[in-house]
C-alpha cells in the first residue's frame, strides 16, 4: 500500500501535532511518500467557497462560463493550483 502524507498549508502552517505524534515518522518508516499544499490567499479561497466554485470556474473568465474574479484572483488561484499540481505530480514522477 502506498502512503501519501499531505501538510495542508490552506488550514494553517503548525504541524507540531503531527511532529510529536510519531505518527510522521511511523508512515515514512513504511515509505510514506510527504508532500506540502501551500496556502492560498484567505480571501481568494472564501470567494470560491462562497460562490460554490469549481477550482475550473475559478480560472475561468465570468464570459466563458468561469466564477466572477478579477484577473489577478483568477491569476493567484491558476498559480496556486499549478503548485498543487506539481506536488502531487511529484509522487509519480
């Protein structure tokens, strides 16, 4: 079974808990794979979750069928999403 430890930086940057837990160390003795989802500006992320966006109307412009964000919103989310993906791309490389 592969084991993927995400460090979610989107519900804050303390993982003291995990660090004391053990819990890291157990998972990473059984090749746990780690990896980090950085944290997306506060008011980018209400504004999706306010207007029950999909992350594919976030980077889409209002007249091609996307949420209503400006372009540097759409801009951040895109770049943010990118580095998600990138994470998570690490896994299989």
């Amino acid at each position: 079974m592969a084991y993927v430890i995400v460090r979610n930086h989107m519900r804050g940057d303390d993982f003291g808990i995990l660090e004391r837990s053990g819990l890291l160390e157990r998972a990473q003795a059984l090749n746990a794979r780690l990896i980090d989802l950085k944290r997306l500006r506060d008011a980018t992320m209400l504004k999706i979750d306010a207007h029950s966006s999909s992350f594919w109307a976030a980077t889409q412009p209002e007249a091609d069928g996307g949420a209503r964000f400006g372009l540097l919103e759409r801009q951040r989310f895109r770049t943010w999403l990118r580095a998600a993906h990138d994470a998570i791309g690490e896994l299989n490389p």
